[in-house]
C-alpha cells in the first residue's frame, strides 16, 4: 500500500485553499496562523462564512477542486458534508472550516484560539489584514456560599 504524500509547500495549499473560497464568493475569510501555539496539530485554520447550506457544500467542493487540480491533494478527513453546517477538511497543514453563519457565532473559533494570529481576507481588495481578536475575560459573579466563574 503507497503512503500517503504529505504536502510540502503549505502556502501552495493556502492559496489553493483561498481560490477555492473565493471562487464561490466565500464571506468572512480569516487566517489564523498557529504555529507559535504549543500542543496544535496544524500549523492554520482557514475560517469562512457560506449563506446558506447549499452554498456551504458548494465552497467546500470549491475548496476540494482546487487543492486537487493544483497540488493533486485530498483532505486527510471531511467532516460535515451532511449536515452543511460547519464542513472541515483536514490537510494536516492546515484544517479549513466552512461555517453557516450561526455555526461560525455559536463555535466563536477565532476567540477559542486567542492567542492565534489573526489575518483577515478583505474581499473587495483581496489583500490580507492582520486583526486584533478580542478575548473573552473571566469575570466573577458573587453568590451567597460560593464564586461562579462567568466566561
């Protein structure tokens, strides 16, 4: 049995990936480099927003053309495909997520991983905007017989 191919040039696969989401007119890209967190599998999450589940299908299988037609890659995993809420594909590099918009609030990624570097697609430009993500703070709510952490 061949071994799988590990793909080498991660910003070949970042820009394939990209392509793909733009093509189908991805909303809300974002690039979060984790490579300086400890204990991460993958060095990005690539972020984006689909308006619908059809049109979340629809970037994902985008996302899959390209990577294929340019790197003749498959994802290690897919996840997601039918639900079309929230599909993740998974180049061990780098894992890309397709949210529907209320998916993408509920899991709130960009603040889980705070600490990650964040970079921003402006899509009128396509040029790359690094953002400050604002994390949530921990606040105490006072009780009669014990603390209560809030987050």
């Amino acid at each position: 049995m061949a071994k799988k191919k590990i793909i080498n040039d991660t910003e070949a696969l970042k820009e394939a990936i990209l392509s793909g989401m733009l093509d189908k007119k991805a909303v809300d890209i974002v690039v979060m480099d984790l490579k300086e967190i400890k204990n991460t599998l993958s060095d990005y999450f690539i972020i984006c927003t689909g308006t619908s589940d059809t049109h979340v299908d629809s970037i994902a299988e985008s996302v899959l053309d390209e990577v294929y037609l340019k790197l003749n890659e498959n994802p290690r995993r897919k996840e997601g495909k039918k639900n079309r809420e929230w599909i993740l594909l998974d180049y061990l590099d780098i894992v890309v997520h397709v949210f529907k918009k209320d998916k993408r609030e509920f899991y709130s990624l960009e603040q889980l991983w705070g600490d990650a570097k964040v970079t921003r697609l402006d899509p009128e430009t396509l040029e790359s905007v690094e953002v400050p993500v604002k994390k949530k703070k921990a606040t105490a709510k006072k009780t009669t017989d014990k603390k209560v952490i809030k987050i």
